[in-house]
C-alpha cells in the first residue's frame, strides 16, 4: 500500500483533516490512544510526498529518542527504505545541541563539553561543601531549584525572589561561574543557549548581513511538536521564536499535537498553559480534535469520561471507542494494603493460569506503594519486574571511563578531572584536589595538563605524588581528539588497569557485573559506529541524549509489570490493575491544598485509566500502615467521580480466598477450580484449608493495632506466638503513646509544616521549661524550631 492510498484509507475524518492541513497554525488536540504519532507521521510524509517540500525545511521535535525513533521508521517506511534525507526528528534538547555545535562562533564560550545530572550534582555538592552550606540543602534539591529557575526564565537578582531564596541565588551564581569556567552546559542550558541564539542580533555570515534568526526563517518552513502539553516556559518560547518574527508567523505551518488531558510533569517545569494558551499565541489556529480512541473498550473510556469533566483547565472532549464490552471494570474496597496485594495476586494466578500470551500491569502513584505487592508476588511466586532504575549510562563504572574521554574533547573540563584524577586509586587524596582546586580558580584559562604540569615544576607537588601525576598525564599523550573512540576507551581500560580495579575493590559478584558493564559499553560503541558515531566527540554528544532505559531483564518472558503512573505514560496493557485509591495517596497528601495540584492529580488518574485495552481494576485500602501506625484510609474523591451505575465498589474485606477468586474469575468470564489452592503459611509449611473471615482481625484493624493479627486469608487461629506478639505490640505502643503525651502530642519522623519551609519530617524532639523544641528536616534543610510554629499535616 503506498503512501496516498493509507492516507484515503486507514485515517478518520479528523486525523485526515491535520494530515493534509495547508497553512498556519494548527493544533491538534488528540485524546488518549487516538493514534496521534500516526497523525505527525502522516503528515511529514504528505508534506514531502504530496507538496514537494524539501526534507531540511521541516523539523519535528518530541520528547523521548524512542519516540523519534519510532517516527523515523514510520517515515521511512512510507517514503521508501531508499531514501537518504529525512527532516530532523528528535528531542528539543537534541536539536539545540545540533543548532550550537553548528553555531558555536556565535556562543560566548565557542568550545564546549555537556554535564550530565551526575557530574552536575557532584559539582554542586563541591560548591556547597567549600560553603559550609551542606547541611542545610542537599544537592538534589537545589539541583531543582537551580533547573526550576531556568526552565521558568526567572532571573534569580529580582528583590522579591532573591529575598527569599537568598541561599539558592548565591549558590546558582556560583554554580554558573564555575560552570562557565570548565567551559561546560548542563541540560537546562542546551534549552537556553538554543533560545539565545533567536534572540541575539548576531551576523551568521561575515559576507551576508543576515542574522541567525533570519536565515533560519529561511530555511526551515515547517514545524511540528509532539506532546506539546508536557512542553516549559522555554520550549514554548523557543517555538515562538522558530516560527515568528515579532507578531508576525513566517513560517508556513505549525502543528503541534498534544492532549491536556495528559499533562503530568509540571514538577518537571511542564505547564499545561502552553496548550491551553496557544490559539493566543498563535492567532487563527486552527483546532482539530480526536476522540476516537483504537485502544480500549467503551466502559474504560466512559470512567475516564467522567473522571476528567471535573478539571476545569481542558478543551472540552469525550473519548468514544467502536470496541465494546461489557463488566469490564472493577472497584475493590480491601481491608488493608495487604489484603488488596493478596486480591491482586490471585487475579494475576486466574489470568496466568489461562496460557494466553497477555500483557498486565499494576499501577501506584509512588514507590514505596510497590512493598508489599512485591512481597506477596514473590511469596505467590508470580513473576513481576519493577519498571525503572539506574540508566547504563549514569552507572559508575561507565561515567569514570567516560569522563576520561570528555577530558581528551575538553581539557578544561574540572569536573571529570576531579572523577578520575584519584580513579582507579592512584593515593591522591582530597589534599593533591584542593590543591588543584585552588591553583585552577587562580589560573582559570589553563587547561587540566597545563595545572598539572605547573603544580609539578613550581615543586607545589613532589616525590611520590608528582610521579603518579606525570603518569597520568602520559595516558593522554597517546590519544586525541581524533582517536577511534573504541581504541581510546580500550587504551584508557587497559593503562588505567580499570578491570583490575574493579576486581580490587568490589566483592567477585559485584565486580563481576562492573566488568560486564564495561564489556557492554564497548559493545555499544561497536554499535554506534554502525549509525555514523565515529569520533570521541560524536560519541560523548550521543551519550549526553540518551534517555534513561531499563537494562535489567527478568528470565521470564511476560512478568508483571510494576510502575509509577507516571511511568506508564505512552504505554498500553491489556489489564491495567491501579492501586492505593485513597486520598493522601491518589491524589497526593502534597497537591490537596491547591486545585491545579489536584487538576493534574486527576489527570494523573485519567493516564492510568486509560492504559487499559480490555480490563480495569481499581483498589484501595481502609486501612494502610503509616509510620509503623494502621492509619484509617479514606476513599480517593475521584472514585466519588464515578457514578455508581458505571462502576459499583465491592467491599471484599471479610472474603475468604475461594470468594476472592470466583469474583474475579466471574469478572473475567472463566470457569475455574474452587478447591483451595496452596498458599505458605505462616510457618512457611504448605497449608491447604479454607479460608474463613477474621473478625479478630476487623476488630484490631479498626483499633489501628499494628501486628495484632495475620491478613484474613491466613490461619483463622490465633497461635500462642501470634497471641504474643500481639502483647508485645500493645505494650510497645502503649509506650510510645505515653512518650508521644510527654512531648506535648509530637512525635519523631512524623510530618509537620511550616508556614515558610513547606513540609518536613520530624528528626528529634526536645521537651523544655519554655516549650517543645523540634529539629524538622525541610526540603531547604535542616531547621531546629519551637513547636508554635509548625503544624501536624
């Protein structure tokens, strides 16, 4: 099938509508699975096919490489696998990085290395170190204040902002200094050296009077962004430069798709304004809405329906599917977080026991929510895999060697030269690195060779100490910029003797899995060459993109998925299960106070709904464990959102197993087995019996008695030595009740805010004459403050 007979045939009226779209700005707002990467595709093939644009006039910008990627085989598929030139397809950070290398005359600093968030966070960490100041902020939150400013275009020396974040201010300041110094941008700064370049008057040709902006203009015509609800303050900026000049719209369209209804990562700097606000940005927009959804089944998209009308921040849409179905969703009331685990586990057996190749994932809004459903697949033995972890790239291992090649690209690169100046161990200590700290912030111009070798001959270091650096710096006498970046890596490994490294300082098992990292870091390179990577710096450009993936493999070939909901986004399940329904959980105890929060916790609600295909299950506790206390748990308000005819709650606190699995096995129309199954018990024996309601339990769980008893489905017999255990408990929490009086009601690692610092956890309490006095760790640190002035959250 070729191009203009998919585009007749195998589009809905509205996505052919913003495929053959002529002029102008276009915004397509497209629902939850309603096929908008295939709408983006369309379009770029029909611009090249049908209207003869040149390839290098269009750019479409998304937000992951696996996105982009996806779009790339799309577009080649339709134009032929022959073709040479595609448009640009990549990631905003991607593309500025492009635009700067190409226009490095232009920056202020022409010659430039990327920070990744490690090295950014050790740099920052070095700063507050030398400042005292690390015992009031860690350097992951103010990591985040530092990209909260950029990426919200704030300038931190205005009175009212530098007020009241003095600290953060005098710290940026520092932190850009030194930043600037090593010649290096972090992330946020690609974003911004990308904008400056539109906003500077510069002459981009010597022999032509032409700024960058201008002849930009020129060139590229067409402009599409994908997602553009999770876009900042920058990037929407940035596209206002792309395509305008002042007031007016020189580039002959702009489509940019995206879905309100989604937007989840304002914590990341996104902002639903951007969507919301483009037809004023942008005037005579032209809007196209999608609501068929090719995903799920009609009694998903209905919940997802009335779940959403009650944002007030939206463009009014209604999801519809041609799919239907019915009983597809279920709403479980459990007892505790325990019990809605072990409901969990016996839908999983039903579905497995089937033999169908199905996909399920289980859903949380955080991660410490995983616990106990991890603990109960493994017990059930059901094979699950947690979706997340550390990125290949950010693992020690790969960024020591790696920052010996950004050494080779920028020799005035500080941070990597203090990574790997003592690694492996070399015995220069903090004292040879404050030395060189102090003798570079004298001579900031020189590079890392030149401080070394002065430090040497100014007899600054001697003896010892002066030869191991005189060797170090023969490891870069041998390699240059324009080395084989596979050769470069094997010559660093092999003169540095990393493996043997490895080997010296971690246990076999662990060294073992550091040296197959560093195996497979080769690999990689054999693999990048293949895609055009063929120097040092084409390589370390290469790693600074890349996005974060799962390395980790599970030996089984369908596990259970686990994730955050915002892990989620982008994906699809047959059965979606979503877990911890309560308020203070979904929406988070953090957005209660504010609508927006609450508006984009919703919308975090309507993502997971509506990763479901086929079935939907939604669970929440009474009862959950808090601070070692079972804390009664009060219903999510947006399962109130449901009417009740859509989805009807079912209170299965005092069901038994055999209950629990012919509700699900009625839900899931399959005939099953009611015998009881083997389950462990509590002496990890196999028991087989069936299980009856705890009333014991209900009564203990409704005193908050934390251990009093085993979960319903468990042994309905109290042993002597649960009977024991239930003594000890009460008796601990009788003492720590009379201790919680002694302190005037507060209690250690308990939450409390404070009316400038936000919400922090209780360290210590001290009881004086005067008052009670707690030391509370805040998000800006650590504060030591009268009771008075703090309340319990």
């Amino acid at each position: 099938m070729d191009f203009n007979q998919f585009l007749q045939t195998q589009l809905n009226t509205e996505q052919k509508k913003a495929v053959e779209h002529k002029r102008g700005p276009l915004l397509v707002v497209a629902g939850a699975g309603s096929g908008k990467t295939r709408v983006i595709t369309a379009r770029i093939t029909h611009l090249i096919t049908n209207h003869g644009i040149n390839p290098s006039a269009i750019v479409a910008l998304t937000f992951t490489n696996k996105a982009a990627q996806e779009m790339k085989e799309r577009i080649q598929h339709f134009l032929g696998h022959e073709t040479k030139e595609l448009p640009f397809i990549g990631t905003f950070h991607s593309y500025c990085l492009l635009l700067i290398k190409k226009n490095q005359h232009l920056l202020d600093s022409p010659f430039f290395s990327v920070m990744d968030e490690d090295d950014r966070t050790k740099l920052i960490s070095s700063i507050l170190k030398r400042n005292n100041l690390q015992k009031q902020i860690t350097p992951k939150s103010l990591g985040y204040q530092i990209s909260h400013i950029k990426n919200h275009i704030i300038d931190p020396d205005t009175p009212a902002f530098y007020r009241d974040n003095r600290m953060i201010v005098d710290v940026y300041h520092t932190y850009e200094k030194e930043k600037k110094l090593s010649k290096c941008f972090d992330f946020d700064d690609l974003l911004l050296e990308g904008l400056r370049l539109f906003e500077k008057n510069n002459t981009h040709n010597k022999y032509i009077n032409t700024s960058f902006k201008q002849e930009f203009h020129e060139t590229v015509k067409h402009i599409l962004v994908d997602e553009y609800q999770d876009t900042n303050i920058v990037q929407h900026t940035l596209l206002k430069q792309m395509t305008k000049d002042g007031d007016k719209i020189v580039a002959d369209s702009i489509c940019v798709v995206g879905d309100e209804d989604q937007s989840i990562y304002s914590w990341r700097g996104a902002t639903v304004a951007n969507i919301m606000n483009f037809k004023k940005d942008f005037p005579n927009t032209t809007v196209i809405t999608i609501e068929q959804n090719y995903r799920s089944v009609q009694p998903i998209l209905s919940i997802a329906n009335q779940v959403i009308t009650h944002n007030m921040e939206r463009n009014p849409k209604k999801l519809w599917s041609k799919k239907t179905g019915n009983n597809r969703v279920r709403a479980l009331s459990c007892l505790s977080e325990y019990q809605e685990a072990q409901a969990i586990a016996q839908l999983l057996k039903i579905i497995m026991q089937q033999k169908k190749q199905t996909s399920v994932a289980i859903l949380y809004r955080t991660h410490f929510q995983s616990r106990a459903i991890e603990e109960t697949l493994i017990k059930q033995n059901i094979p699950y895999k947690i979706i997340g972890g550390i990125n290949f790239y950010e693992r020690k291992e790969i960024k020591d060697i790696l920052a010996y090649l950004r050494l080779v690209v920028n020799p005035f690169d500080r941070t990597s030269l203090f990574r790997i100046i003592n690694t492996p161990t070399r015995g220069l200590g903090p004292a040879v690195e404050e030395l060189i700290h102090g003798h570079w912030k004298d001579q900031p111009f020189l590079s890392f060779k030149n401080i070394l070798t002065n430090l040497i001959e100014q007899k600054n270091i001697v003896g010892k100490k002066a030869a191991i650096i005189q060797q170090f710096l023969l490891f870069f006498h041998e390699v240059d910029i324009q080395t084989d970046p596979y050769r470069a890596i094997e010559y660093f490994i092999i003169k540095t003797r990393y493996l043997t490294y490895l080997k010296d300082s971690y246990d076999t098992q662990e060294a073992t899995i550091r040296i197959d990292n560093v195996n497979e870091l080769l690999n990689a390179i054999k693999h990048f060459t293949t895609q055009g990577v063929n120097t040092i710096e084409q390589l370390l450009d290469q790693v600074a993109l890349m996005q974060e993936h799962k390395t980790n493999q599970e030996n089984e070939k369908n596990p259970i998925l686990m994730m955050t909901l915002h892990a989620a986004k982008g994906l699809e399940f047959d059965t979606v299960i979503i877990t911890g329904l309560e308020d203070g959980l979904l929406p988070s105890s953090r957005s209660l106070q504010e609508m927006s929060k609450i508006e984009e916790e919703r919308r975090l609600f309507y993502v997971g709904i509506t990763r479901a295909k086929e079935h939907l299950l939604l669970t929440r506790a009474r009862y959950r464990y808090t601070y070692s206390k079972m804390v009664d748990q009060f219903p999510s308000r947006f399962l109130k959102e449901i009417p009740s005819n859509i989805v009807n709650e079912h209170d299965i606190s005092q069901q038994n197993e055999t209950q629990h699995r012919l509700f699900f096995a009625d839900w899931l129309g399959i005939q099953i087995d009611t015998a009881p199954i083997y389950t462990f018990s509590s002496n990890t024996s196999f028991s087989r019996q069936k299980m009856k309601p705890n009333n014991s339990v209900m009564h203990a769980a409704k005193k908050f008695e934390a251990n009093a008893f085993d979960e319903p489905f468990k042994k309905a017999q109290v042993t002597l030595h649960q009977a024991s255990s239930y003594k000890q408990a009460h008796a601990s929490t009788d003492l720590q009740e009379a201790h919680t009086l002694q302190n005037g009601g507060w209690k250690k690692n308990h939450p409390v805010k404070h009316q400038k610092f936000g919400v922090g956890t209780i360290q210590s309490i001290e009881k004086r004459s005067d008052a009670v006095y707690l030391t509370v760790n805040f998000r800006v640190g650590t504060k030591k403050i009268s009771s008075k002035f703090v309340q319990k959250v």
